[in-house]
C-alpha cells in the first residue's frame, strides 16, 4: 500500500509541474500581442501610436504614403492598394493593402511595421491594422487588410515635426515573428525596445513586432 505521504507530495509536484508548463505555454502564445503593444504605446524611431478616437480635421494637411514590402521566405504578393493619400491632421483615414498566397500549399505570415520619418512615429496614430495579427492564407487566395489611421495636428507644432509634409507608413511581411527579427526588422525599433522583447519573448526560438 502506497504511502499517503508520499501520495500526497506526487501530487503536489504533479500540480507545480503542470503549472510551470501551462505558464510556458502561455507566455509563447501572449509573446506576440504583448511585443505589439509594447511598440504600438511608445511610438519610439517610427513606431505608430496606438490611436483612439481622432480629434477631427484641422486646416493643415498632411501627404501619407504607402509602402509594402515581402520578406523573401513569404511566397506571398504583398502590395498597397492605393498610391498617396491627403488628409488634414486630425482627421481619420483609411487605407487597404493585398496580399496573395502564390504558395500550393498554405501559408502564415506575419507583418511588421514602421514609420518614416522616424520623428513622425509618435504623431501617426493606428485606430486599427493588421501587423503582428498572423494570417494564414490558403493556396492561391487574396484577402485585402485595411488599416484606419490619424495624424495628430501637433506635429505641426513640434519643432522637430512641424516642416514634415509627408509621412510613410511600411509594412513588411514575415513568415515569422523570428524572421523579422533575423532581418532587422524588429531593431529598427530601437535598443530599449528590443531589450524589452527579450523580456517578454521566451527563450530565443519562437515562432510567431515596433
């Protein structure tokens, strides 16, 4: 007959143990959403702000460009589904991007983002996008991605900002959140920002941003 003891501490190891993994489990699942807020709330070197509710249109515009690029890995045709675009600061615009599976079998991708000037980052606000969500796209489908965005009427104030006529937003697509990051991706975001992914990422192999 078994010791109740004994029982009693298998048990208890059984319960940290299953907990210790089920933390595991976890943190590599929340690493991505947690890397984008982390990029999406400082708005440091280029990366956009997290946005909220648009203040409203104000007399002075502003010209936003459109870029997409494809890390070579991707078997995907990324592009943006509309040349530049003049809005006034304040006011809420949008936008949309394709992207097509070329691939014969399914395929995830990954996207980050950044903005240029990197002065601007802080005053380009995301209400809503894609990047850092993954989509899986089947053989040969095309989805188009919107994006809702503002620019904030101070940057016409800052002294560093206020001659910018015209900002770019990027994207870039990933197989991985890791490719991006053997790409550079992820550095453009600054030093402390890639401190901080360390932090939150498990480990350094994973496999799903600034």
């Amino acid at each position: 007959m078994q010791d109740p003891q004994l029982s009693r501490r298998n048990r208890r190891l059984g319960l940290i143990f299953g907990g210790v993994a089920a933390s595991m489990v976890g943190l590599a699942f929340a690493s991505v959403p947690l890397y984008a807020i982390f990029c999406a709330v400082t708005g440091y070197n280029g990366t956009p702000m997290i946005g909220g509710v648009a203040p409203g249109a104000t007399d002075k515009r502003i010209t936003v460009r459109f870029n997409a690029n494809t890390n070579p890995g991707l078997p995907w045709d990324f592009a943006a589904g509309q040349g530049p675009s003049q809005l006034a600061l304040g006011e809420e615009g949008m936008a949309f991007y394709t992207a097509r599976n070329r691939a014969e079998t399914p395929v995830t991708g990954i996207a980050t983002y950044n903005v240029t000037p990197e002065v601007a980052g802080p005053y380009f606000h995301k209400v809503a996008c894609f990047c850092f969500d993954e989509q899986t796209l089947a053989p040969g489908q095309q989805v188009e991605m919107p994006i809702a965005y503002w620019v904030d009427p101070k940057i016409a104030e800052d002294p560093n900002t206020r001659g910018i006529n015209t900002i770019t937003i990027s994207y870039t697509y990933f197989r991985t959140l890791a490719d991006a990051e053997r790409a550079g991706a992820l550095a453009k975001a600054g030093e402390h920002v890639g401190k901080r992914t360390e932090l939150i990422r498990p480990g350094t192999q994973h496999t799903a941003t600034p």
